[in-house]
C-alpha cells in the first residue's frame, strides 16, 4: 500500500475504478466460484439487462431541459422513477449488484442467502411435479431482477399521480428485461405477488422510501434453447461494466423524498399489502372484446412476430416520436402493430385483472375514422362508432400536449377501475397497471418492427378520452397511446421541468 493511499482514499477510490482488465477471469464475480460457466451466465444476463433496460443511440431531453442518452424503454418526462437490482446466484449464496442504466454499471452491494430468497419465491410451482420434495434451494433461479420504485422521482414533477407513473415505467422495464432474457435462452416469470417488506429487509432497502414492484425470476437456459449458444443482437450502448468491490450503497433519502414517501402510504402495496393466492402461468396482454354488433374489421399480420424475431435490433430501434406529420399510416402497418400485443408473458398473476384496448382511428388508410374495440382473439376490429373526434378534441383530451396533434390513431386501455380497486385493493391498482404497460410495451416494439411512429402518455383527461372512444360508463382509461408518421423534427415539451402533460406550457409562465 503506497503512501498516496493512506492519506488519499478519494484518490485511491478513483483509482481503483479507472483501472483496466482485459480478462473478463480476472474480475470474476467470486474467487472461490466453484462453477466455471456462472461468469459467463452472469455476462449473458447483465447483456439482456443491457437490452432490456440499456442505453440505446439517440437522446432526450429531460427534466430541466438537459440532455441523457435515450434508453430501450420508455418512462414520463425522461425520469425513470426506478432502479434495478439483480441478484445472480453464487454458489450457496446470491450476489446482489444494482445495475445501472446508465453506462451498463453493475456495483456489489451484499451477499443474500439462498434460503431466504427461497422463501421470497416459497410459493413456486416445481417445474417438475416429481421434485415436489426437492430442497426449496435446488430450484432456485439463476438470477432474480427487481424492479424497485423510487416515486420521489416521479412526484416532485406529477404529484402524487407520478406514484401511478412508478408503476408504469416499472412496467415497461421488467417486461422488456423478461423478453430479451427469453431471447437470450433463459425463462423468465414475472412476479407481482410477493412480500415486499420481505424483500426490503433482504435487499437492504428498509427506511430508503422504495417500493420493490416486480421481480423477474430468469431460470438457466437449458442445452438446445433458442438464445442459448448466443448469436443473437447484442446492444452495442450497453457493454457491462462490472464493479465488485462494494462500493457505495444506494443514495439516502433527503427530507422532500420522505415526505412523499409517506404521502403515498394509503395507496401503495408496500404499505398495505394484501395476500393473493399465486397463479401461474402465460396470460394474454389485452383482454377478450365483448359482444358488439357490426361488421367486424379484419386485421393484417394476425400471426405476425416480427416485433420478437429480432428482439435486438427491434428494441434498439424502439423510440418515442417528439410529434406526428399530419399523414396517414397503412391499415396494414398497423395491424401487425397491434399483433404484437396478443403475446403473453409468464406471471405469478395469471388471474390479475388485463385492459382492454380500444383504438380511435383518425387517419388510417384503409379504415374510417371511430372508435373501435380490440378483439386479440380474432386479431380483429368491432366499430364502437363516432367519427374520431377533432384535432382540437383529440389535444384537448390529452392535455393539450402538442405531441398528440396529427397522430393517425389513439390506443386507450381501459378498465373497471373502481370495481376491481374495491374487489383487490392496492395489489388490485399495481397489478392492473402493470399489465396495461406491459401491453404498452409490446405494442412500442410492434410499431418499431412496422416503422409506425409511437408514444405513450401518461397525462390525459380520462373522461375526454372515454367519451372520444365511446367506452362504457363504468371503464376507465388507465393509459394513452399515440401512433402515426414520426416527426423526427419535433420537440417533446413534457419532458421540460414543469408539468406541460398535466395541461401547463413551459414557455408560459405560472401563477
């Protein structure tokens, strides 16, 4: 130990951190591994977190108009209220490491036990009936990722609705991890019903005001998977960079951060959880349609998977359009767009509550302007009626933000929000928005694979909304959608500091 270390540990930190290794064996997440394949498991998942929440080419402007790389998942305003911790199984132990986005950085937090991880996941189905018996340890996954709010950063720009926006871009991100950790091999199962003070206390997060709101359970590819022996598009923004020497923690909350930490108590399922009996399995991302009169509009591409085929390139290509060309998109484009959505995701919550989807088309070459209702089973479309509404009505439902003038359709997903609030509480409320994001989700990556222009938002007046889609009185609108020709020209005002998606300008003043 030099000198310069003893009396220097900034400098010594910096370092340490800035020193190059060419040998991926040198870094190796334990010295005493006793497997040699996990470095390069470990590799393999860190580059599907790369895909599915990494940096990508491009950048937006955020929250105090400032510019950050643009990433493979959407979230309001740029903030991403959110961080993500992989713990990857180490032996007898799991290593815990939060990854950021930023850079494709995973840092060591601690050491967690396997047996306590079993008993976060007690309730998992063996994947073979025959090891019903089995120690709950030898079934365990090769890593488990959780998606962890930090609803601060979204409500000191929305308020207390930026606690819904957690749950969304939450949403967004652990579905896309789930499916390019699919297409690298490994099988993932999305879990929303789990003890989550549990997994604070075992993750360290107790009295740091976060919410753990998902966890993707990634078991280990088996020989002759597809993704297995690789070759698949890796993200070249995305390169991870690991760090294992435990470092700092996470940041500490400040004062303003504890007060809306606390505003949040009545509605968040951290605060008052509530036991739903787990139920595996692959649900759909849209609810059936209902029985509607009418010739039925019949869809393009009904079997079409382009929006997975190529997982990589189109999720790097994934972005939000900052605005829409007063064009029209091809009934076709759109239609095998919207295929994208009829895919499934393996869930602990099989029986949770899905959206609806219905489409307000206003300028889609092969379809007259209305609304329409999404039946995914048909891949079809049932007339709801109207006329698709104005320009001028169509901004004003969405909060006059300027990015949903020209867009050629509106996708609103919906549902009976208050009977099912009353029927399953707050669970009821995460588990409902995850799935209206995760159908959010496969819909971006089914207009990129069409190069139809997409983005999603969060700020709308429900009610206009409704009534533009002639929903029934008892549905509610929980998310908004725009699609169209991209105007790649276009400014996105709503990521500036004040709140323009709520119905407020920047470039005027307050008060």
């Amino acid at each position: 130990m030099g000198v310069e270390e003893l009396t220097n540990p900034l400098l010594a930190g910096f370092w340490n951190e800035t020193r190059l290794r060419s040998s991926l064996e040198t870094i190796s997440p334990a010295a005493d591994h006793t497997d040699p394949g996990a470095s390069v498991q470990w590799t393999r998942i860190a580059e599907a977190l790369g895909l599915g929440h990494g940096e990508r080419s491009g950048a937006v402007i955020t929250k105090g108009r400032t510019l950050m790389r643009a990433r493979t998942t959407p979230s309001a305003g740029a903030l991403y209220p959110f961080e993500v911790l992989v713990a990857f199984q180490d032996g007898h132990q799991y290593a815990l490491y939060h990854y950021d986005a930023a850079g494709c950085s995973l840092r060591r937090l601690a050491a967690v036990g396997r047996h306590e991880v079993a008993d976060i996941l007690t309730a998992a189905p063996p994947p073979d009936p025959s090891a019903a018996g089995a120690d709950e340890t030898s079934r365990l996954p090769a890593a488990v990722v959780a998606v962890v709010a930090r609803p601060w950063h979204a409500m000191r720009k929305y308020g207390r609705r930026g606690y819904l926006y957690t749950h969304l871009d939450s949403a967004h991100a652990a579905t896309n991890i789930a499916l390019a950790a699919a297409d690298a091999g490994f099988g993932p199962t999305v879990r929303l019903r789990f003890d989550r003070r549990a997994l604070s206390r075992l993750f360290g997060l107790e009295n740091l005001c976060r919410e753990p709101q998902a966890l993707v359970t990634l078991t280990a590819p088996a020989e002759g998977r597809p993704g297995a022996s690789g070759g698949r598009t890796p993200n070249p923004f995305a390169v991870p960079i690991w760090w294992h020497d435990g470092g700092r923690g996470l940041e500490q909350p400040d004062g303003p951060e504890r007060e809306a930490w606390d505003l949040v108590s009545p509605i968040s399922t951290y605060h008052q959880p509530r036991g739903l009996p787990l139920r595996f399995g692959t649900t759909a991302s849209i609810r059936p349609a209902g029985t509607r009169t009418g010739a039925a509009v019949a869809l393009a591409g009904p079997d079409d998977t382009a929006a997975l085929d190529d997982f990589g390139r189109t999720v790097l290509s994934r972005q939000s359009a900052k605005g829409f060309l007063a064009k029209p998109v091809e009934a076709d484009a759109l239609g095998r767009a919207l295929a994208a959505v009829r895919g499934g995701i393996a869930v602990d919550c099989a029986d949770g509550p899905l959206a609806g989807l219905r489409l307000l088309v206003r300028n889609v070459d092969g379809l007259a302007p209305g609304a329409y209702e999404y039946d995914p089973a048909g891949h079809r479309l049932l007339p709801a009626g109207g006329d698709g509404g104005s320009e001028e009505a169509v901004v004003a439902a969405c909060m006059n933000q300027g990015v949903a003038a020209g867009c050629a359709a509106l996708v609103a997903l919906h549902a009976p929000v208050r009977q099912l609030l009353g029927e399953r509480g707050q669970q009821g409320l995460a588990e409902l928005h995850f799935h209206a994001a995760s159908a959010a989700q496969r819909l971006c990556l089914g207009a990129a694979a069409q190069r139809v222009g997409i983005t999603c938002l969060g700020g709308f007046d429900a009610g206009r909304i409704a009534g533009l889609a002639r929903l029934a009185d008892e549905e509610e609108v929980i998310y908004v959608v725009a699609v169209g020709i991209a105007d790649e020209n276009a400014v996105k005002w709503d990521r500036a500091p004040i709140a323009y998606s709520h119905g407020r300008d920047p470039r005027q003043p307050t008060g």
